[in-house]
C-alpha cells in the first residue's frame, strides 16, 4: 500500500516527495498532501509527523498541549504527533531514516550521534532559520551541542548540567556542615557518612553510563579546555591527564565510597536502583544529570518530589588542569528532517518561546534552555545548579555525546571494568583508541 | 510444489535475504544512517578474531556449551528414569520440573537478578541462618559469575531435557524390559542396557538443540548483567558482543559482520555435528543414503 503511494508521489512531483511522504503514509487527513511545498502560499496544507520521548504524564500532555497552540496559529498545519519509547527511539529514527518514512521532527541529543546523521544528509540545516528573538534568548553557547561543521542541526530544549545530588537529611545526620569543594573534603564526608552506617554514593554501575560520568567528570577537572576540545575535534586522547582522571577515580574508588553491589545496580529502574536508593534514602549521594530531581520523584514513595535533595558542584580535584567551575552535561532538543517544509522550522521556534519553554521546564521539572524562563525553576536543588551554571567558565558536553558511540561505549567499558578491578586507568584511554578500528 | 511457494518465498525473503545483507553490509565502516560506502573488504574480521573482547566471549560460549551438556545431560536422564516410574505426584513433578522452561526468559532473568544481587534474598538469607560467611556478590565477582549463570541456565533449561527424555523412554517398546526381567537382569543392569542404548537418538538430539541454545545464548545474560557488565563479570557471549558493539557502539557494519562470523561458527559446528553424531539418526531422512531405496 506504502509503495504504490510513494511510486505516485515520486512521478509527479519528485521534490515535495521529501517534503510530504512521511507526514501523510497512513494518516494523512489533508487531501493532496503533495501541495505542501514551501514556495506556495501560506494556506496550503501541510501535514507533518513529530517524534518525541515522553510515554507518559506531564510531558506527553505538554506536548499534546503545545501542538494544539501551534496548529491554531497555524491552521493550514496538522501535526501527527508519536510517543516513542526512549530506549525504542534511536533504532526506530535509523530505521525511519533508511527507509524514507522518517519523522519531519524528531527528538535529537547533538554531538556524536547528530554527526552522523548530518554524515548521511539525513538532517535539516536550520543555522538561517532560528528566529533571532529565539537566538538571543537561548544563547549562543547552547546550540554547541547541535552544531556540526559550523551549521546548527537542532532546536535545544533544555540544559542537562551534571552535578552531585545529595540527601541534606543524611548529611545532618552524619554531622556534615560543609558541602564539600575537593575530593579530600568530599573523602572526609564519605568517611562520616560510612562511621554513621550510610551507604555514601549510590551509582548505576550495571547500566554503565552512570559509572563512565565518574570518569568524565574526573576528566572535566583533570584535563585543560584546549585538551578537551582537541579530543573532541581529533579523538586525540594521548594527553597524560586522560589517564590521571582514570587513576583518580581508582584512587577514590578504592576508598568504597559506592553502595555494595553497585556494578548490578541499574540507574533508574525501581527502588534499589541508584536513584531509588536516593529516593528512600538508602544512600546519601549521586553524581546524575539535571533530571535527577524528575526521576527520583517518581521513585519516592508517595510520588513526590524529595524534599531534602540537595545539590553541590563535582569537587576540585587536586593537580587538576581543567577549570573548577566548568560543568558537563547534556541538552535535549529536536530537528528537523531534510527537506521537511518551512513550518517544521516554525514549530521548533515556536516551541523555544518564553511561554512554551516556560511549561516544558514545569512538566519535566528540569531546566530550560531558553534563559528567560529560568523563573519559572523552583526546585531547590535545581536552583543550585543554575546558579552554578550561571557562573561556569564553560559547559562541556558528556562525553560519550560528543564523542559519538563509539568511543562513549568503549569509555563505558573501560570504566566499568576498572572498578571491577580487572582493567586499569591504561586500558581505559587504550579501549578508545581500539573502538576506532570498530566504527 | 506450488502451495510451497509461499512458505519458499517467506524464507527467502526473512532468513536468506537478511543473511546476505548481512554480510554485504559486514564489508563495510558503517554507522546504519543512508547507504553505506566506506568499504573495508576484510578488515573487519580482521577485527574482531583480534579484539580480546571477541575471543572471551567465544571461550564462555565454548564454556557454556560443555558445561551445559555435561550439568543437564546426567540429570535429565536421572530425573526422567525417576518420573518414568509409578510414583505418587509424578505428573505434579512433571509439571513442576517442566515449569522453569515455560516462564519467559526476561521474567527469568529479572526475578535471579533481584535474588542474587549483593544485598538480594539470597544473601539475606544466608546472613540470617548464621551463614554471613557464604555471602558473594554472584552477578559481579568474575570468580563465580559464570558458575551463576549455569546454575540458572540449568535451571531454566533441565525440565526441556527431561520431557526430551522421558518421551524417548516412553518409545522405547515394553517387550524388551518384560524379556529382560524374565532373564532375571537387575534394574541397574536393564537402564543400563536396554533404556540407555536406545536412548541413544534422543540424548543426541537434545545435545544438538543445547550446543545450539548455548551458542545463540542471549536473552538471559544480557537482562541479568546489562548492556556492559557481562564483559566485565565473565559471562559475555558472542551475541551480547555483537550487541554492544554493533547497536550500543553504532557500528553497525561491525555489528553485521559479528553476526556472520556467529552465523559461520554455529553453522560449522551444526554441521560438523550432523555429520559425525546425527548421521545414523538421520539416515534417509534428512540424507539421499543408499538405505532409503532398501528399506
């Protein structure tokens, strides 16, 4: 039935074939899907397919919600919108894409992986098309994570800064006063917490990732901006603080400071897992993006957000070439599939708006990305971390985003199997330069 | 012929089809977005026989073919002798052997994560019957993870081989035990001689369909250890592999050339099988053997 239809299309009119086909494969309410190209008059129909990742809740509502305010402005445009799965997302978008049935907007996180499909010429140039109100309240800083060659891939809608959060109640309870700034300070409250018989620092090991942002952050304040951004550029990773970061973390991984069991904790799944042991109070600490805060409400009890949860900087590691005040983390965004009509390009505006942006950071409970909807943050925990992004010399990316999969997948590995004990700081930076040989 | 032309078509399409994309797409660097064009010949494969990575995995599903044989062949074949026997609650024991096999793998997997996990049931009990000592973290500790992982492929798999078995012996024709009492052999002696001897199709197929289980053994490792630590704990397998360095990695040239070699190394040892165990087995059925016209 699919082929016929595109067989058609492509005869008549081969051009608007990448403007229309994914849009109207099925669903299509708008006879004539095929006069959506952007050169005719604004009224034309247009029908366009939006991918997303939120299944469930607030976030499936605030999209439902957005699109229906953007369709009354625009009311020559229709908006199938798809919830998918998270984990379903980046194999159902690869499949989509090959196969020309692809999503006109789709949920992108940047860096490596945005690379490649920019590679393939799967993606739409938007660098022209930002509306310049948007630009100037989104910050140029931000967009780093969607840009690749220069040219801007992805419209970000929300900032993602890694930091530790805490429970301010077991601090209290094990007599902590100070949030710690260095790892001799953040060693002498593990202690307190151990003496106490708090588990001190949950972590996700069995999903890896958690584990890996250990050593990113370790590389954040061990490695010098310049050899961050050449690694990014070269996957130049011969620098010697490369391997002071992994033995860093074995140094501090020695000292137990994890919960027992970690490497078959998962992250986010149920009340033993990372944050669940956060959410229950079972552990005092965890290294997490901005989402924290979101997840671990789910995993409370009563399904309310935790009110001791705290926050603090990665501490100052000792020797350390990189910046004390930088911060890593990630940007949720969305973009725009190649040839995809101009109202594609509108939407993505439409949804970095002061008010949109405004009800995305609510429904999600993080943080947005256009700066004039900051007031809307009342977390306190998330507070903290704008504040201290506000005053972050640079914001790097997570590694294994910037990157690409690639080597963030061989990282993984390595890390995890440091702290197993069966492969050391070495094997970590040698794990990258073998993933090469792979991809 | 013709009403087997759709059947041939389907097979086609899903199961060769798919193996010669495979190994088109295994000759190249390939990240799965557009048509792939960086072509690296062999080089892959040059890749993967030298990644060490690679190697341990083959070596645990060499390792978890031999055990499997050696843990579940004995004690199917003990346990079926048992139930093929008229003893009170047989077809409950039946059912109950049999149930582990039934449940889904990731409900399997998930349930003896939870339980062996560091602070899971099992330790806890252990603490509490005055056992601390015998704690382990046996997910984790490379020491004894695989040692885990066959005592729940056992468990998971022995009720298959005792239905196996226990169909063989029902098959097995009552004249020839009547004629054995009758000479007065002992029940030791008739097992040995009689149920054993023409047990012999049975336990080879079964073996040829657990040499084939193991080597694809997936789902349960990759739900108990993730993504990443079945590599680290010692229970990766050759698929696990190709999952993480094919999807999770995004290369996805890599990953289809792992599933050649997994599709080449299964087929040589099937075949190697086949032609050294089944044959006799096999004869004139799945072979054109001179026997078939005399018989």
């Amino acid at each position: 039935m699919k082929a016929p239809a595109l067989v058609a299309l492509g005869a008549s009119v081969a051009l608007a074939l990448a403007g229309c086909s994914g849009g109207t494969s099925g669903t299509a309410t708008t006879p004539g899907g095929s006069s959506s190209a952007p050169s005719q008059s604004a009224a034309a129909p247009v029908t366009m397919t939006f991918w997303h990742n939120s299944t469930t809740g607030d976030g499936k509502k605030y999209w439902e919600d957005t699109v229906a305010a953007f369709t009354k402005e625009h009311p020559n445009v229709t908006i199938n919108i798809q919830a998918i799965q998270n984990e379903d997302m980046d194999g159902k978008l690869q499949t989509a894409l090959n196969s020309g049935q692809d999503p006109t907007i789709f949920m992108a996180r940047g860096g490596g992986k945005l690379a490649d499909v920019v590679a393939a010429g799967q993606v739409m140039d938007i660098t022209d098309k930002i509306a310049p109100d948007v630009k100037t309240a989104l910050g140029d800083g931000i967009f780093s994570a969607f840009t690749v060659g220069g040219k801007i891939y992805g419209m970000p809608t929300s900032v993602l800064p890694g930091g530790i959060y805490y429970s301010k109640d077991l601090f209290k309870e094990a007599g902590i006063t100070a949030l710690p700034t260095t790892f001799e300070e953040l060693n002498a409250a593990v202690a307190k917490l151990k003496a106490k018989g708090i588990s001190p620092i949950a972590l996700g090991g069995k999903d890896a990732w958690p584990a890996a942002h250990w050593y990113y952050f370790m590389a954040l304040r061990d490695c010098s901006k310049d050899v961050m951004d050449k690694a990014a550029a070269e996957k130049d990773f011969s620098d010697p603080c490369w391997l002071k970061a992994g033995e860093d973390l074995k140094a501090f991984a020695d000292t137990d400071p994890f919960n027992k069991g970690y490497l078959t904790t998962s992250a986010q799944q149920g009340a033993g897992s990372s944050a669940g042991q956060i959410a229950n109070h079972k552990a005092a600490m965890e290294l997490m993006g901005a989402w924290e805060p979101g997840v671990v409400k789910d995993l409370t009890p009563d399904k309310k957000s935790l009110a001791d949860l705290g926050w603090f900087p990665f501490p100052a590691v000792s020797g350390g070439a990189g910046d004390p005040t930088a911060m890593m983390g990630g940007s949720d965004g969305f973009a725009c599939r190649q040839g995809a009509p101009a109202e594609c390009v509108d939407f993505l505006n439409f949804m970095a708006n002061k008010a949109n942006q405004e009800g995305y950071a609510k429904a999600f409970q993080t943080l947005p990305a256009n700066k004039d909807a900051k007031g809307v943050v009342t977390d306190p925990a998330l507070q903290d971390v704008l504040a201290s992004y506000d005053k972050a010399a640079y914001v790097s990316l997570w590694l294994d985003t910037m990157y690409g999969q690639n080597v963030g997948n061989a990282l993984n590995g390595g890390v995890v199997n440091m702290l197993a004990g069966k492969g050391t700081a070495a094997e970590i930076v040698a794990a990258v330069k073998t993933a090469a040989a792979k991809g | 012929m013709i009403l087997a032309g759709p059947a041939i078509l389907m097979f086609l399409a899903f199961v060769i089809l798919p193996v010669f994309m495979a190994a088109y797409y295994g000759f190249f660097k390939w990240k799965g977005f557009g048509v792939p064009t960086n072509f690296v010949g062999f080089q892959n494969y040059i890749t993967i026989f030298t990644d060490q990575n690679f190697l341990d995995a083959l070596t645990h599903n060499g390792m978890i073919v031999v055990m499997s044989l050696i843990m579940q062949g004995p004690a199917a074949i003990a346990f079926a002798l048992l139930l093929n026997q008229n003893i009170k609650g047989r077809s409950l024991i039946r059912v109950l052997i049999f149930v582990p096999y039934v449940i889904s793998e990731v409900i399997v997997g998930t349930g003896w994560s939870l339980m062996l996990q560091y602070q899971g049931a099992l330790n806890d009990l252990l603490t509490n019957l005055g056992m601390g000592w015998a704690t382990a973290d046996w997910i984790a500790n490379p020491n004894t993870a695989i040692w885990t992982l066959m005592v729940i492929i056992s468990w998971k798999y022995l009720g298959f081989a005792v239905i196996l078995m226990l169909a063989g012996m029902q098959g097995i024709p009552d004249e020839l035990y009547e004629a054995a009492a009758i000479d007065g052999a002992s029940y030791w002696r008739i097992q040995r001689w009689i149920t054993l001897p023409l047990l012999g199709p049975t336990v080879r197929v079964w073996a040829f369909l657990s040499i084939i289980g193991s080597l694809q053994l997936f789902d349960l490792v990759y739900i108990i250890w993730g993504q990443y630590v079945s590599s680290t704990a010692g229970t990766s397998t050759m698929a696990t592999y190709m999952v993480r360095e094919g999807r999770l990695a995004g290369n996805y040239g890599y990953g289809n050339a792992v599933a050649v070699a997994i599709f080449v190394i299964s087929l040589v040892i099937a075949l190697t099988y086949q032609r050294f165990v089944l044959r006799r087995d096999t004869e004139g059925a799945l072979t054109d053997g001179p026997e078939r016209k005399a018989r």
